[in-house]
C-alpha cells in the first residue's frame, strides 16, 4: 500500500513538472529530517490566492530524496504590508529503501530579512511521525 502511495505522488509531482517553464525556481535548504538542499518551483500567477508548488529535496538522513506537492495560500501582511504571510498544505514523500507519503503543513514568511527573494518556512511533515520542517530559500 505504501508503495502505490509513494508512486502516485511520484506520477503527481512529475506531471506538474510538465509545466515547469511557467514556475518560479527557488533553491530551499535547512532542517527536513536531517539537512535538505533542493529545488521549489512554484506557480507565477495566483488562482483565487493559490498557488501551485513542488519540489525536490536531497538529505543527510535514512531517507535521501523528499518530494513534496501542494498549494501555497495568502494570509496575511505583517509589518504594513513589508512581510507577506502564506499558508503551505500538500503531500510529502521521504524516498529511500521504503517510500513514505504523508501530508505537510508549514508556514511561509516572504521578503525575509527584507530581502525580496527571500523567504523562510517553517512547519511540521507528518509522515510515520511529526518531522520538523524549518528553512530558508531564495527565488531566482
């Protein structure tokens, strides 16, 4: 069962992947079971305040490939409008010997540091058990 699962997201995240050209890249990288370094790519145009994400991650732990999927939605601005807000919710997929798939939740602040293109996101991968998420990346 863990394996259909984990194919599924695999086939979801690659089919989104066709549309690439249309995203904005981010390079990510922090604390996701263990250390992450890796790819977001993220829809450009807002759909009633969603946008479409996905992503790639390589890791320091058991499992050395995470794949996510899901949606980024606006919350609110802090400071006057200077830090933007979102909501994240999708699927994740730790990939390694065995394939686990569960749902993400995590919180976006962008314009971190008061820097345009950068952004910090924390929040918790609820795959076997909780797994804290926290990191910073930057769109190019």
């Amino acid at each position: 069962m863990k394996k259909n699962r984990a194919f599924t997201a695999i086939v979801f995240v690659c089919l989104l992947g066709i549309q690439v050209m249309a995203y904005t890249p981010a390079v990510i990288g922090g604390v996701r079971d263990g250390t992450a370094l890796g790819l977001v790519f993220e829809s450009g145009s807002r759909v009633n305040d969603l946008n479409i994400r996905f992503g790639l991650e390589a890791t320091t732990s058991n499992t050395p490939g995470i794949m996510f999927v899901g949606g980024k939605w606006f919350l609110r601005d802090l400071n006057n409008t200077k830090l933007p807000m979102f909501l994240n919710l999708g699927i994740v997929a730790y990939l390694g010997n065995e394939a686990n798939v569960g749902p993400y939740v995590s919180i976006m602040l962008e314009r971190f540091l008061d820097m345009p293109d950068l952004f910090l996101e924390v929040g918790i991968d609820i795959v076997t058990s909780g797994k804290l998420q926290a990191q910073v990346g930057y769109f190019f």
